[in-house]
C-alpha cells in the first residue's frame, strides 16, 4: 500500500537555491565569467580591459576597465537580478544595441562566488567598494580609485560542488577563458586588451585602429597569409573579414569566428553559407578556417535565444545566407594564384614560387587610415565605420585574368615531370599543370554544363554491372538514383537487395563504372550538408570527375598533353580543380624576362 503524507509535494525553493539553480544558465564555467565581465567593461566604453586569472578562473579572475563606472546605488541594484541599465522596454528588445541586456550576469556570479566591485564615475570625488558572498551584500564602502570599474571573482562554484566536478582542468579552462578574450579583441579592435595568467602576461593586445591591425595581433603571419579577405555590403548588412584560401583547406578548424554586430556567435546558416561557398572545392575531411564579421541593422535579429546570448537568430536567414555565400565565394575566385602580368616582379616571383615566400598577409604594410575611434559614453551599434579591409586590397587578393571560354591557344607540349605535371607553353605562358586536376576540372565543366542544360548524355555499358550493396549504402543511394540517371549515371533496381549499373555519363569518356559508383558512396554521407538539391549537384559532379580523371603516375604522351591543356583552355583555365587543389602554375614571357633581368 502507498503510504501518502500529509504534507503537500510542491513546495517554493528558497531564494538562494534559485539564485544557485538560475546561475548555472549563465555561468556555466570560468570562462563564461569572464566573457560577461569583459562584455560589461565594453558596454561602458572602455578603452582598456585587463583581465587577471588564477588557477583556470576558480581561484580568482579579475577585470579592471576604465569605462563610466557606476553610482553607488546602481552598483548596489546591479547584483539584483534582471537590474540593468541597458534596456528598458519591449520595445528595446526590438533593437539590442549592447551587449548585455539581461540583467543577470553580476546576480549569477554572485550566486555561486564571493565578489568584490569597486566603481567609480568619471568626475567624481570618491567610489564605492561593495562586497558581495553568496549572492548577498556584506558591505559597502568608500573607495579612492580612478574613474572605472574592477571586479574581483574569488572561489567560483563554491557552494555548487557538483558544477565544479564537473569542470575540465585549470589549463582547459584557462584556454577557454583565452578563446573568450580573443575574441573580445578581435572585436573591438580600438580596445587595450590585456589577459595575465598566474601572474604572466598571456595576450597583451594594444589599442588599433583596424581589424586588420588586430587579427595581426592574434594570429600568427603565416597563418594571416593563407587567408583570403572577405566584403560585401547589401543594404542594412555587411560582411567583412578573411578566409582560407581554398589551395590552403586543411584537417583543422580553427578559427573558425563568427561576430555578428561584434557578438562571437554560433550560427549555423553562416556556417553554412561559407561551407557552401566552397561548395565541391572542400575535400572530404577539409573545412573551412575563418574569421567573419557581419553587420547588420539590429532590428533584423533576434539575440535575445540564448541564455549566455551565444546564438541569434536573424529575420531574415536568406538574405544573409546569399550575402555571406557570395562573399566568399567572391573571395576565392577561380584562379587567385594566377600570376598577373601587371603586379611587381619581387611580389609576382613570390606568389609564383611558393607561398612559403608570403610570410605576411598582402595588406601588412597597410596600416592604413585611422578609423572613427569607436568608443563613446553611447554604447555602439557594433555597425563599424569602414570596411575590415579597404576595396582595393581585397579585389588585389583575388586578382585574375579571367580567360574566355573557349579561346584558342596555341599549346607547345615538352613533356610530363614526374609522370604527374604537363609542362608546355600555353600561349605565352610557360605554364606547368597538374595532370589530374586539370583534367578533373575539365570532366566537371563539361558535366555540370550538360545537366544545367538537362543533356547529359548516357554512355551504356556492353554488359550491366552487378552492384551488391549493404543495407545502409542502398539507403544512402537511393535518394540520389533519379539525380545519377539524368547525369547519365543509370542505376536500376535489381531483385530485392542489388542493382544493375546501366550506363555512365558519356562526358566522362570511358569511366570506370564500378569506380565511379565506390566513390560516389564514399562521398555520398557528406551530401547530406548541402541544403538542396542544386547545391547537392556540385559534390555529385565533383565526384564523378575526380574518379574519372587521369590519375597522377600515368604516363601521357605528347599528344595527350596538348588535347588535355587545350580542353582545360578552352573550359576557361581555371585555377583549381572542383576539389580546390591548385591546377597550374603560370608564368608569362614577362615575368620571365623580369626574373632574368632581361625588362
Ligand atoms: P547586463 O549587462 O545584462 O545589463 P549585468 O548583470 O551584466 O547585466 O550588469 C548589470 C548592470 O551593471 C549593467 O546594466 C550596467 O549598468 C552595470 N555594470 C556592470 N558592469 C559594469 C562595468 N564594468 N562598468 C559600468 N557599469 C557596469
Ligand atoms: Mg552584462
């Protein structure tokens, strides 16, 4: 028999559990302490932030600013919950303009630590020093301090022993507490950004007048190097910043920083849109690094998701998706390696030979003009007053001499090097290709042009092949069987768990049909990134034309060389193969005369 109480189940929890229980939304690591402190000292105009941590965060994080401070009541009604000073109606909500706006950082921490904030405003004679222990006040004081605002964290997670279990080790925090000042200062490049751990100096970040300034500050030049920048405008929105450039596409993720209107966020149709820019250039296992700031009317988003504001959510995702998208898309074009006949011998040489020559970034020596400095009594709308990287520099980057389709050039093939690279003269180039890549951009032209033009041509097979696929290949096919027919590719079922390999694509010439079909599983799981069916076109032909393509080891004669270049010329030259590996060196008869020193 159930034994029933008297008393009722549902009880009130007392006040400071709440406090404890609500904190844990915010608060969830060191790191996020210092993200809120450190946005704080921003939203009050600070030029300078200084950031001290003990012990990855729990023994003690300290940030000092020079920002406007706050009277002693406001510094009293801060550790209030939902007390702040940035919003005041619905209406606001509208069109967020800080970065806090919920109130709820200072009374989170002061749940689960023992603070000390000492303020003072601009002008007046004395501050105040309040001490704060488990979410109430203990004490309130005079204090002689210059104008701004410090606050001392001490002993993190105290009273909530199961959140410090599960907290990684001091190191793992301190990286991300790093990561959380990064970026800040990638941000708010006018602001001193300063981080100490145990006492040493870690990031010491002066106040700049660009992004470009700042990113040189945090990453390293070589790193810089790789990158490719980004901008674009459309009305009421803006992208700015730098990405990999696709030749430099590696194993790792990192950075891969999002800012919209200078909130580090996480944001999946970015993410997307970038991905997406690169489209059949990105190799399985590759991804894209980048650095990304948007700006946009802050009436067109909604920050207001996110407890720790992390997410945002935009009215209109589409228009930012093709924004973003084409940026980067701009940003890489086809054939930024391409030698022009035009820029200066020393730089030229250098990009032809290697990019191990371009240690710095292009635009290093432009430190250019002094931007507004962006700081003010009146927190910023976070729209930025010039562009990351000014116009000229960027279409430099990504300067190309765009060939026409199918104009003719007169091929002089000399032979093959290593049995991988052709080497010929190409007009008035000498040029040396990548056998395989070339011929893989060739395949997926001519393929991607027949199926735009819906006449892909199938080329059957004397006899079908056989496919024996397991469960989850079947499934993973197909979806794709109708898309693969009018590629030419034709798959039909065959019994209850086989296919018959009909046909393969005729503009891949004589493919190997069972090859063709391996690869494509294999790339076949990654498909499922590619929001629609056009964009899932790109990766499908990519796929074909790579396991089409002559491989590099195979010996090619003379003849074959020239069709190949004049097939790869006539597709318009371009400089990377749909993967994004690089197809061809360039170099014209006046870059030579100029190494030789004969101009
Ligand atoms: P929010 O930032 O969402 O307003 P917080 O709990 O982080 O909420 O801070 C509460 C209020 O305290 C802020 O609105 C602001 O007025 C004041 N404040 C906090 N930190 C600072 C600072 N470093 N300098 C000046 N004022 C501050
Ligand atoms: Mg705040």
């Amino acid at each position: 028999m159930v034994t029933r109480t008297t008393h009722p189940k549902i009880h009130v929890l007392p006040g400071d559990l709440v406090g404890r229980i609500a904190a844990g939304e915010v608060v969830e690591r060191p790191a996020a302490v210092v993200k809120e402190l450190v946005d704080n000292s921003l939203d009050a105009g600070s030029t300078f932030v200084s950031i001290e941590v003990e012990d990855g965060g729990l023994a003690r994080i300290t940030v000092t600013d020079n920002g406007e401070g706050m009277q002693r009541e406001d510094a009293v009604l801060a550790f209030t919950r939902h007390a702040t000073s940035k919003i005041r109606s619905d209406q606001d909500l509208l069109a967020i303009r800080t970065l806090g706006f919920r109130g709820e950082a200072l009374p989170s921490m002061a749940a689960v630590a023992q603070i000390q904030l000492v303020t003072t405003v601009p002008g007046a004679s004395v501050g105040t020093r309040l001490r704060v222990r488990a979410g109430s006040i203990e004490s309130i004081e005079d204090a002689a301090v210059p104008a701004g605002t410090h606050i001392d964290v001490r002993e993190l997670f105290f009273n909530t022993p199961a959140r410090k279990k599960f907290l990684k080790t001091p190191a793992t925090e301190f990286s991300h507490i790093l990561q959380a000042v990064q970026q800040a200062a990638l941000a708010w490049p006018t602001v001193h950004v300063r981080l100490t751990r145990n006492g040493q100096e870690v990031l010491h970040c002066g106040a700049v007048t660009s992004f470009r300034e700042r990113l040189m500050q945090i990453y390293r030049a070589s790193a810089l190097g790789e990158m490719v920048s980004v901008h674009r405008e459309s009305p009421g929105l803006r992208i700015d910043g730098v990405t990999i450039g696709a030749e430099h596409l590696r194993g790792s993720r990192t950075p891969q920083e999002i800012f919209v209107n200078r909130r580090p966020v996480k944001n999946a149709t970015i993410l997307h849109a970038v991905t997406d820019a690169y489209g059949p250039l990105l190799p399985r296992g590759r991804y894209p690094r980048f650095v990304l700031f948007l700006d946009i009317d802050p009436a067109r988003i909604d920050v207001n998701v996110h407890p720790t504001k992390r997410e945002i959510r935009f009215s209109d995702t589409e228009a930012v998706h093709r924004l973003v998208r084409q940026a980067v898309k701009e940003a890489l074009g086809d054939g930024a390696d391409t030698v022009s006949a035009s820029s200066g011998g020393g730089a030229a040489l250098a990009r032809v030979i290697g990019e191990s020559l371009r240690v710095a970034p292009r635009w290093a020596g432009d430190a250019s003009r002094v931007a507004e400095p962006s700081h003010s009594a009146q927190p910023r709308a976070g729209i930025a007053t010039e562009p990351l990287f000014p116009a000229s520099v960027g279409s430099e980057m990504s300067s190309t001499a765009p060939v026409a389709r199918g104009a003719p050039v007169e091929v002089v093939p000399f032979g093959q090097m290593d049995r991988t690279y052709l080497i010929a003269r190409v007009g008035d180039e000498l040029q040396i290709i990548d056998q395989h890549t070339a011929h893989e951009r060739v395949l997926y032209e001519r393929l991607w042009r027949a199926r735009q033009a819906e006449s892909a041509q199938a080329q059957a097979l004397l006899e079908p092949i056989p496919l024996e696929l397991p469960a989850h290949q079947r499934a993973l096919i197909e979806p794709h069987v109708e898309e693969l027919g009018r590629l030419g590719l034709t798959i039909e079922p065959f019994g209850l768990d086989s296919f018959l390999l009909r046909s393969v694509p005729a503009a891949l010439g004589t493919a190997d049909g069972l090859a063709l079909v391996q690869g494509l599983l294999e790339d076949m799981d990654e498909w499922r990134n590619y929001a629609s069916m056009a964009s899932k076109m790109h990766p499908v032909i990519a796929t074909l034309a790579c396991h089409s393509a002559v491989r590099a080891g195979r010996h090619m004669a003379l003849s074959e060389i020239s069709g190949l270049i004049e097939d790869w010329a006539a597709e318009g030259m371009m400089m990377t193969c749909p993967h994004g590996r690089r197809v061809a060196l360039r170099l014209p008869g006046e870059e030579l005369d100029r190494i030789f020193g004969r101009d």
